[in-house]
C-alpha cells in the first residue's frame, strides 16, 4: 500500500510533502511550493550549478552531506534524507561562515551562481578535504560563474574555516514505502525480487535510478508517468565488492561510492570517473545507468568492455550474464529484455602483466561529454603483446572494440612498429561521424594518436603524463 506523504527534514525542521506529484523535480517544489527560491534555476539539465542543493545523507549515526542538482531530482528521492538549502546556511540570521568568507572575498557579483556555488562549497567544506586549489576547482567543476571569476571563490573556501555542521535536533525520518499522488506512483522497492516483479507488472515504467539521464524527462520535458520505478533502495543493487578475482558493482552504486574502489585497481580510471559530470552529478549518478543509457560516448562501457567485464541481468527466470560488449546491439538499442534489470557488472582484476590505461578526449576538462574515449588492456610477457583489449566510445554507433587494432598488436613485441599498425589499424575499425562534439577526421586521428600515448606511458617513458586529457 503506497503513503501519500513523504517526511524529511528540511533545513533541520521536519516536514511532510502531500499531494506533490512524483515527477516534480526538487527545484520546483522547492522554489513553486516551499517558496525557497534562493535555490535558482540556470539550464534545468545539470550543467550549471545554479540549482544545487546538499543531501545529508544517514551514515554510521551522522550525517554525510553530498551535493546534488535539485533541477535532475525528483521530490520522493529526497525520501530518508535530510536536505539543506541555500535557506539552511545561516543560523538564526548569522551568515555561515563560509557565507562570511564568499562576502569578504567579493566572490560575487550578479549572484545568480551564488547560492549554487556556496551549497558545492558547503558540502566540501562538510566533507572535510583539505582545502587545496585543485579539489576546490574538483568541488567547483559543476558550478558555472559567468561574471565574477574563481580567483575570490575559490579564496573563498580556502578562508573559509572548518565549522562541522552541529547534528539537526530532529532525527532524519525513514524512507517510507511507494509514495503516491493523484494518479502517479513512484515505487521504491527494496529488494531485487521486488523490483524485478514491478517490472513485470508496470512494463511502461522508467526505470530510475540517480536520475542524472532521466531527469531531463522530467525537467526539460515536463514529462509525467503512471508509475516511476527507483532502484535506488534496493540493496543488493548498491553492493560495491572487491574480490580475489574480480570487482563486483551493483547497478545502483554511484560514480562517488565507487570511485576510490575502481581508482585504486585500475589506472587512470580514478581520473576519468573525476570528469564525469561534476560532484553533484557523480552523487547521484550510477554505473548502471550509465550502462542502461547505452550512449555512444558514455564513459564506462569502453572502460567495462576492455576490462572484459560480465553484465549481471535479472528478470522474472532468473540471473543471465553476458560479456557487457555484447550487450550494446545498436545505436541506444541493448540486449535487455522488457522484463530485465540490469543488476551488476562483474570487472576482472588487474592480473601484474596486465596494463590498464584509459584516455578521454573532450573539448573542456570538467564536466564535458567525451568526443572520443579510449581504454585499453594489453597482457604483456617479456616486451610481446600476448593479448589486448582495446575498446572506444565516441567512434561507432555503440561503444566498440578495435578488433583490427587488438589483432595488429597481439603476438608483436610491444614497441613503436606495432603500435604504428595498431594505428593504421584504427581506420578499418571504425568510421566515425561529424557532429557537434567533433569532426570524423579528428576523431579517427586522435583515436590513432592515443595509441602513441599508451605505448608512452606502458613502455615506461617516464615523463608521460597520465590520466585523463582534453585537447
Ligand atoms: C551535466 C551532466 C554531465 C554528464 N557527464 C557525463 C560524462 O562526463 N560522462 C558520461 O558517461 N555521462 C555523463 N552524463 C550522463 C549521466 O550522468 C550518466 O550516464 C550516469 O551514469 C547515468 O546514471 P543515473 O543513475 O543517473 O541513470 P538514470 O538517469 O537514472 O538512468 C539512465 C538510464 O539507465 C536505465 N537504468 C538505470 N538503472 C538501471 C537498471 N538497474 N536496470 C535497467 N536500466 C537501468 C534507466 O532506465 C535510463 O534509461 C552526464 C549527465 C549530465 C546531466
Ligand atoms: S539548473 Fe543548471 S544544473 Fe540545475
Ligand atoms: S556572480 Fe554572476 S554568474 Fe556568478
């Protein structure tokens, strides 16, 4: 039986929310119903910041405080979560003392970022990193300022002193069950039996999970379901497990959980997962529906296919595993059934002769798509290729392996010759397009190029850079 209400706590006070329907975002509800309208509205699409808001979230009996995009969320994902607004700062009429800092710094001018930029800050100041340049610039990525530039904003956090926030009075409510409003239902299951028998039953449904795709649906389009089904609660989708052989991820883990998890085993992964999108949108945003969306330049599938990574899918019979690189048919066209979840995904670990590396090519460094992305995994044994794995997003309809290339390199000594067949290679896997993003000739050439780049850095030149690059 669904509730009609959901309860947080809102700024530290509880609070009820009736008769909200459940694809309103929480921008609007904030800023229509509650009349906090110091949370802004920028892009409505997660790009600018302005809207940001901070979960506090239930951890070990504290609160953990992320930043979100309030404009890609829906009101009952606020369920179990304390939320904080730009509201919230003050105290009783006393600035926070980070707003204290943004003021003395001038880090504002027109101000419409400001109260996005001071809950990113917020958060990071709650989160307790050290206050250096470059993870304020990490914390800021998703906050554009169109006039007063970073210089003051960013001397801004690092002023600005360490004051954990005290505990709200009130405890954080539960999570009720299903909620429900007017005709619309959002169902919030809790275990993967559950999920996958509301799948059934609601063939129509979108599946959400942070939201961060999704969410445009419901911001931009303005579209309203029948029923929304999140997988959000459900447990056994959030399981983050490092193995003797493998690293098991559950669809629901977000790019934040898993971060130091993937960084610390595969090279350059770490860096990579750091681009995707901003903080807020690595928050909320999971692995699984980046692999759920199947977009051509999505960031992790290249990454999973060339770790050679098993998809776990359940549906009404049963648990089904694939290779993940066949799970991408066609252009936004997978092998999920109408009646499947995609419940994991199983990545090998990193035997010591294999090398890993993965480049992302975009016009911006923060908080841009890719134009091109590479990774590669390469087995080596005395200075010979004995097995590769080479797989790019952003050069075919689907992400996609470079079988011609993994073939010109496989049983040849690791060296300059090979990689300029690999190279050569390059143009009989793909046939990339023109758009937007990038030219097909760019793109076919800088997948070419990352080659050299790899065989830089494996070869062990020392003054190669690492990770991640844009051009
Ligand atoms: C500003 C911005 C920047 C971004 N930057 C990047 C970037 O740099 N790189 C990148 O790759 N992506 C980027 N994205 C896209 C997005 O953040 C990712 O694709 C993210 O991983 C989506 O995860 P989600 O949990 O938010 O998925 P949702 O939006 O909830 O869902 C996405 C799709 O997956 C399906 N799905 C989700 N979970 C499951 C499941 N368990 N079973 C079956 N289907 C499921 C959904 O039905 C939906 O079709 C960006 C998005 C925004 C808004
Ligand atoms: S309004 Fe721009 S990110 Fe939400
Ligand atoms: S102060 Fe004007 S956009 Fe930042």
């Amino acid at each position: 039986m669904a509730g009609r209400s959901i309860r947080i706590l809102l700024n530290g006070e509880p609070c009820e929310i009736r008769d909200v329907p459940p694809a309103t975002t929480v921008l609007d509800w904030l800023r229509t119903e509650k009349r906090l309208t110091g949370t802004k509205e920028g892009c409505a699409e997660g790009d600018c910041g302005a809207c940001t808001v901070v979960l506090g979230i239930p951890d070990g009996g504290g609160l953990r405080h992320e930043a979100v995009n309030s404009c890609l969320m829906t009101v009952p994902q606020l369920a179990g979560r304390a939320l904080v607004t730009i509201e919230g700062l003050a105290d009783n009429g006393r600035l926070h003392p980070l707003q204290r800092a943004l003021v003395e710094t001038d880090a504002s001018q027109c101000g419409f970022c400001t109260p996005g930029i001071a809950m990113a800050l917020f958060a990071f100041l709650e989160g307790g990193e050290k206050p250096e340049v470059e993870t304020i610039h990490d914390a800021l990525a998703g906050n554009l300022c169109r006039c007063t530039g970073y210089r003051p904003i960013v001397d801004a956090a690092r002023k600005a002193p360490r004051a954990p926030r005290p505990a709200p009075a009130a405890p954080v409510p539960e999570a009720g069950p299903d909620y429900e409003a007017g005709a619309q239902i959002f169902l919030a299951p809790r275990t993967l039996d559950e999920l996958v028998a509301l799948r059934t039953r609601h063939p129509d449904a979108p599946i959400l999970a942070g939201g961060t795709d999704l969410g445009l649906l419901f911001s931009r389009e303005r579209r309203a379901f029948d029923a929304i089904i999140s997988v959000a609660r459900v447990e056994e989708l959030s399981r983050l497990e490092v193995r003797d052989d493998e690293i098991e991820i559950g669809a629901a883990a977000t790019y934040t959980r898993a971060l130091p998890v993937l960084d610390a085993e595969y090279p350059g992964m770490g860096e990579l997962i750091r681009r995707i999108g901003s903080r807020q949108i690595r928050n909320l945003g999971t692995i699984g529906g980046n692999i759920g969306n199947a977009s051509p330049i999505g960031d992790m599938p290249p990454c999973l296919i060339a770790l050679d990574a098993t998809l776990v899918l359940r549906g009404p019979d049963g648990t089904r595993e694939m290779p993940i690189e066949d799970f991408f048919l066609d252009y936004r066209r997978t092998d999920l059934r109408p009646d499947e979840v995609i419940e994991a995904v199983r990545v090998p670990r990193l035997a010591p002769d294999r090398v890993f590396r993965t480049y992302k090519v975009s016009k911006r460094y923060d908080q841009d798509i890719s134009a091109a992305i590479g990774a590669y995994r390469l087995t080596l044994a005395d200075g010979r290729v004995t097995d590769a794995r080479i797989a790019y997003g952003g050069m075919a309809a689907t992400p996609k392996r470079a079988r011609e290339a993994e073939r010109a390199l496989i049983g040849k000594a690791w060296s300059e010759e090979a990689v300029a067949a690999a190279k050569r290679a390059i143009a009989d896997d793909f046939a990339p397009i023109d758009d937007f993003r990038a030219g097909a000739r760019y793109r076919a050439a800088v997948a070419a190029n990352l080659l050299d780049r790899l065989y830089l850095q494996t070869a062990g030149a020392a003054d190669a850079p690492t990770g991640v690059f844009a051009l």
